[in-house]
C-alpha cells in the first residue's frame, strides 16, 4: 500500500501499487494440475480513496483478501475476509456467486 500523505494534512492515500484483481479466488483441478476457473474477489463500492465513496457502477475488481475460504461437502465455497465486508457464497463448480 502508498503511504504518501496529502500535502499539509495527515490523511494517508492508502492506495494499492498494483493492477486489478487484487485478490483472485482460482480452482485447481489437482488431478490434472489445470486451472477449472479463476475471479475477482470483492468490489470498490465503499472503498474510494481518502474514505470517499466512488460514483462509479460497481463491479467486481477483486480486492485485498485477509483469509482464507471454507469449502462446503455441497459445493459451496465460503468466502468472508475481504476489505468490502461482504459475506459470499460460491458455486464451486462455475464460480459463480450465489
């Protein structure tokens, strides 16, 4: 993350150095080593820099992941430790968000 301060203040920009997604949820085949599918993990809707909400669409762009996931017996992936505090639920077999 940037550390860089607005001149004259002390508000942090806290911006990423890297290019989206940021944080990808993939599935490996481990069988056959082949990537089944690959996503982006969260949305900017309440993440604008300096605490300020964006005014664009939201879409998923994936962002900063701080734990891991909970596979179901169902096929359900479980996913909850993301900066956007957003409670998901994954189709394993597609990666779609149900």
């Amino acid at each position: 993350m940037s550390k860089w301060n607005i001149p004259f203040t002390d508000i942090a920009s806290d911006m990423s150095y890297f290019e989206p997604p940021y944080g990808p949820l993939a599935l490996i085949d481990l069988n056959t080593n082949r990537l089944l599918w690959s996503r982006p993990i969260g949305n900017m809707r309440e993440l604008g820099p300096f605490g300020i909400r964006p005014s664009m669409p939201c879409f998923e762009v994936g962002i900063p992941v701080y734990g891991g996931t909970t596979t179901t017996r169902s096929g359900l992936i479980l996913q909850v430790e993301t900066l956007d505090s957003t409670f998901r639920a994954i189709d394993i077999r597609n990666g779609k968000t149900l």
